[in-house]
C-alpha cells in the first residue's frame, strides 16, 4: 500500500487507506476483533432500541417517508439509508454500553460505524461479509486515529464530532468510493461534525441523538460523495481544518497516519462490562471484588460503615466537586454517569445491569452512595480506582484497578461477550426469540464467511413481535424522582 507525502493533509492518506484495503490482507486479530466489536455494537443497539428518546426518532423517520432503502432495527421500518442510520445509531449509545478506546478520549466508535456500516450495505444491495468486517474495521480505525489526534480535552463528545470520519469511511467503503471520492466524503463529513458533552451535565437525549447524527452524516458524505458533490480537501489539518478548529494548539496531526495499514486501533477498543460511563468501570471492578471478598452479599448495606473511593485528580472533581447527583441520580442519564452511586449499586446488587442504571430509585442504594466519600490521589493515572470498605464490625479491605475489565490487555470472554448480547437483546423493545438470538451470535460469528452481511438485519427483524412499552427496562420513565 502507498504512502501520501509527509507534507499531504492526513485525509489524503486515510482515503487511500479506505479505498485500497482488501478482505484478505485484514490481519485474523483485526477480523475477530471487529467481529467481537459488531456483536457487542449491535447488542447495544437492540437493548437500546426501547430507550427515551428513540421512539421519538422513529416516529420522524416514519412520519418522514421517502424510499424504503434500510431498516430499523427491531422495527418493521423501511426508511431512507441516513434516517436508519440516525435511529440505529442513536440506539447504540442510548445505554452507554457500547465499546470504548480508553486511550483515545473515551470514544464510541462502534455506535456511528455500524450504524453507517448497516445502512449503507442495504442501500447497496448484497455485500459479502469479509467486505462487510473490512469496512467496519476501516471505520474504527479512522474514527479512533482522529480522536488520538486530538491531545486536550476541550468537551467534544467524540463519539459524535470525530466518530463521523469514521462513519463516512466505513459507508464509503461499503459505497465503492474511490480514494478521491473519500477524501471528499471526508470533507463534506466535516461540514456535520458536531457534539458536545454539555448533554451530559444536563441529562439531555441529546447525548444518544449525536451519536445517530454521526452515523447519518457518515452516510450521507458518503452518498454525496459519490454523486460528485465536493468537500473540503485540506480536511484535518488545513487553516480552518478539524485538529486547527476543534483542538486549536493541542493536536497531533501524525497520529492519523502513524502505522497505517499495520496498526488497526479497532483491535485496541475496549468492550464495556457494565452500562455506564467507562471511567467507572475500575471503580466498580474493585467494589465487585471487595463485595466477594468481604462477604457482603447477606446483609446489605446495613454491613456497610464507610467506603473511600480514590481517584485521579480529575475524576474525583467530576464524581465529588459536581453536586448531590452523582449519589442521588434523577434520571438515567444521570446514573449512567455517577460513580458513586454505580459502585454502591456493585456493592449491595453484586451487578450493575441496564435495568439497575434505568431506575436509579433504590432507597437501599442510594443511602449507601451518600456514604461514599472520595479522595484526590495527584499524579495517579485516568482510569485508575482504589477502593476501601469498612464494616460494621471492624474488617475492611483495599481493591485497586488500575485496567478495567474489558480492555484489550482484560478481555471480556466470548462467553461474557454473548452473555452481554443476550442481556441487551432481553431488554429489546420487541420481544427476541432465543433461538433468534442464538442465531445472531451465530451470525456474527461467522461474518467474514457470510454471504450477504444484510441479511443479519433480516434475521432479526424477520418475525417482529409487538413492541414492548417505552417505559420498560431499557427505557423506564417513572420512579420516585423526575426523569430528563
């Protein structure tokens, strides 16, 4: 594979990237891991699909009309290719449960690269499955190198402002753009880069509308792109370029190149254990070890007389400087990002599950987060926890985790991996046979073989029972407190 001058904008190179690959030069690691990444993505988007929010998106993408050109998951919905995308996208990241890269800003980039990935292989027609994995692979890889490319945080919500890039490679890919078509689809992609995490301070469904916003605009550059319609070209590093833009002073625009074709940092994104904000999940980690280690599991937090929970700098402002909501959640947005009452929920539930973050109203739980206090450890690493518990009758003991469950250096097993589909497929708005379920792992599974990657989306929407109410599990809308 050629190389673009050193001097060429990174767009140039990552579009000969996108257009040039082939199935059968995709590295076997990087095919099980995207593999394992489409199956995780795709459990999300299913147990997601009941979600506040999503009905909403539906039913506009319904009321909207035009030709039937992809589906809606666990819908009978046929609706233009970028309005799927825009609903299954959102679905996606509506628990929070979808893959991350810890080491790229705490990105998503599964959510808007199926999403893209779906749509634009039904627009197309048939795509064999190996096509399938590469574009889906291509994808990540762009969405995860810009967002490596972006050194500070200045409040993005990467999923959405650089996961497009992402979302417009795989589409392209799948659209047979070639590497001029790309770096345009880069371009006019630029145009629609947009999402901040204010969302997340204010429990807004915004948070899950960007992600479905990526994706759509991932696959209209594409579609554009490939009629003739031009983009900027100088699309990363040019004056008015993303990195100048977006991280003014703070980028690394050798980042996106850096080992391209050899690296794939798909297989370096890490899949979640637990529905909530990643940098929680070594905090719930050490809560669930400590549980088992201390025995708590018979008397509840009355067992319980303190927790300290230490953290870098950073973490512990956000989890114990930003008010009464991160141990008192109102809402599901809310809980999904509020440390100490997830790692309480650990600590008496043994689990944090969707309907546990759903329905943050257990009174048990909740006075147990009150008692959580935090310390501010300098120089320690993102990401990193310790955890000491005191009981009631004088034992205590110390957890730290320094690498979450779910990293690529702490895998979660194939059979945690399809534990976790069947849980999100369990919370799907419409009812899913087992054996469905069992046929879409199957399916998955064996993509790089399959010979029409489309027809998982048939398999799935093939007997489609009534929907379930939107205040369900996944998308409980009462409780005890107002809901966002």
């Amino acid at each position: 594979m050629g190389r673009a001058p050193q001097s060429a904008d990174p767009a140039i190179a990552l579009a000969h990237h996108v257009a040039r690959a082939r199935p059968a030069t995709l590295p076997v690691a990087t095919r099980i891991a995207t593999c394992r990444d489409i199956l995780d993505t795709l459990g999300c988007m299913l147990g997601g699909s009941g979600a506040p929010g999503i009905e909403t998106l539906v039913g506009l993408a319904r009321r909207w009309g035009g030709r039937g050109e992809a589906s809606v998951l666990c819908t009978d919905a046929r609706v233009p290719a970028h309005h799927a995308a825009l609903a299954n996208g959102a679905m996606a990241h509506a628990l929070d449960f979808d893959d991350t890269h810890d080491l790229a800003g705490n990105i998503h980039p599964g959510a808007p690269v199926l999403a893209a990935a779906l749509a634009a292989a039904e627009l197309r027609g048939t795509v064999a499955g190996d096509e399938f994995v590469l574009a889906v692979a291509l994808g990540l890889d762009v969405a995860c190198r810009v967002a490596l490319g972006a050194c500070e945080d200045r409040g993005w919500h990467r999923t959405a402002a650089m996961g497009v890039f992402g979302a417009a490679a795989a589409a392209s890919r799948l659209l047979g753009l070639t590497s001029e078509q790309v770096v345009h689809a880069f371009g006019i992609a630029l145009s629609q880069a947009a999402g901040t995490r204010q969302c997340i301070d204010d429990g807004a469904l915004t948070k899950r509308f960007q992600a479905g916003q990526a994706a759509s605009a991932g696959v209209l550059s594409a579609v554009l792109a490939g009629e003739g319609f031009t983009g900027a070209r100088e699309v990363f590093t040019g004056r008015y370029g993303f990195l100048p833009m977006y991280q003014p002073g703070r980028f690394d625009g050798a980042a996106l190149v850096a080992g391209l074709g050899e690296t794939w940092e798909g297989d370096r994104v890490s899949l979640k254990p637990w529905p909530c904000f990643r940098p929680a999940h070594a905090a719930i980690d050490a809560a669930l070890g400590l549980r088992e280690e201390l025995a708590l599991a018979k008397g509840g937090a009355a067992e319980i007389a303190g927790v300290t929970l230490a953290s870098d700098p950073r973490a512990h402002a956000d989890q114990f400087e930003a008010g009464a909501h991160k141990r008192q959640p109102r809402h599901v947005i809310e809980s999904q990002f509020a440390t100490p009452f997830l790692v309480a929920t650990a600590l008496l539930r043994g689990h944090v599950r969707i309907a546990d973050v759903a329905q943050p109203d257990d009174e048990g739980v909740l006075a147990l987060a009150n008692l959580i206090e935090g310390q501010r450890v300098e120089g320690s690493p993102p990401g990193w926890a310790r955890l000491t518990v005191v009981t009631t009758d004088g034992r205590s003991a110390t957890r730290e985790v320094a690498r979450a469950a779910g990293s690529p250096d702490h895998p979660l097993s194939d059979t945690a991996l399809d534990a976790k589909f069947r849980d999100c497929a369990a919370n799907a708005v419409r009812p899913i046979a087992a054996a469905t379920v069992d046929a879409a792992i199957a399916f998955v599974r064996g993509l790089p073989q399959q010979q029409d990657a489309a027809a998982l989306l048939r398999l799935l929407t093939r007997a489609l029972t009534p929907a379930r109410s939107a205040r369900g599990p996944a998308g409980c809308t009462g409780s005890r407190r107002a809901r966002g």
